[in-house]
C-alpha cells in the first residue's frame, strides 16, 4: 500500500500558484488537485467544480457548520475553503492531493494534518507581481493595491514554510514543484513501510 501526501501550496494572488500547478499535474497523473469552494461570483472563463464550487454565502456558512471543510477564511469579502470529504478519500488512494490555499488556510491545515508538506511559490520581486496581477485585468487599481499590501504580509510567513519555489518561469517553477514531490513521496513511503 502506497501512502497519500497531503500538499498545501500558498503564495500571493497573482503568483501563478494556478498555472505552476496545472502544468506539474501534466507531467504526473497521481497528482490530484482539491477543487476550493467560494462564495465569490466566477470570473470570465471559470467552471463550477473544476476552478472552484461556486456556492452562495448561506450554503458556505452551512459547510462552515456542518464541519464538511478542512480549512477556510474570509479573504477580500469572500469566503474560500477546502472540502473535507475528497482530500480524505483521495489520500486513502495513495494519491498526492494539492491544496492551493492562503497563508492563514495553510496554517490551519498544519495543525489538523502535521505531516503535509507546505510550499510557498514566490514572485522573483513585488514589482514583478504588481505587473502580474494588472496584466490580467481582471481587477480595478483599487483593488490591486489591496492585493498588493496582502502580498507584502504573506510574503513575512515565507520561513513558515518547508520549501519556496521562486516563480521566475513556469517550467523552471512546475518542474521544481515535482522535485519536491517526488522527494517527499519517497520519504512518506519509507515512514509507512517502517512503521509497519
């Protein structure tokens, strides 16, 4: 019997935590990523279940509740967080589940899941993301500014994390990403094989 490994991959909007991950799940088929719920409206392109759960506020407070999350926060007027019921069937498979949540989901998830594996993906430079998150246009100036002071704080948790990958370019990020995982993997086989 394989083991599961739990991964929590954080860092600021705009970051490209979305993309390194998608192109890491490519190149390895036991990755699964954990779909977020949101109370936040989709923005142009996205689909419910496969970018998020797009739910109401009200159904998000009734998950809240019933404790069918693992983690969640409230974050720039929207609630985020992780269903509890997949990650938990898809560890059981063996598989390698990708969390992509906030610093403060993250911190949350070490305490119910010690053995996760945290990493942190990084702008080479603030200025760097600035030019990110407007490139997209998905965002007022506003707005950006307010993501940009979010970034700031999240980027002081760095040294709370098991590893950083500075997202310099995809390929160079994603394939560090699958580095690590394979390391961990291997390390999580050999703890269960010796403590059988």
């Amino acid at each position: 019997m394989k083991s599961g490994l739990l991964v929590v991959v954080s860092g600021p909007a705009g970051v490209g935590k979305g993309t390194v991950v998608s192109r890491a799940r490519k190149k390895n088929k036991n990755i699964v990523y954990s779909v977020s719920a949101t109370s936040r409206k989709p923005r142009p392109g996205e689909k419910d279940g496969t970018n998020y759960y797009f739910v109401s506020r009200e159904r998000f407070k009734e998950m809240i509740r019933k404790q069918e999350l693992v983690e969640w926060v409230e974050y720039c007027g929207n609630f985020y967080g992780t269903p509890r019921a997949y990650v938990e069937e898809q560890l059981k498979k063996g598989r390698i589940v990708l969390l992509e949540i906030e610093v403060k989901g993250a911190s949350n998830i070490k305490k119910q899941y010690p053995e996760c594996v945290s990493i942190f993906i990084a702008p080479p430079d603030l200025d760097e993301l600035k030019k990110r998150i407007t490139n997209r246009g998905t965002e007022p100036p506003d707005v950006i500014e307010e993501r940009m002071r979010r970034a700031e704080k999240e980027m002081e948790h760095i040294s709370e994390y098991d590893y950083v990958v500075i997202n310099d370019t995809v390929d160079n990020s994603s394939n560090r990403l699958l580095e690590i995982l394979e390391i961990e993997l291997e390390a999580a086989n050999k703890r269960m094989c010796e403590s059988q």
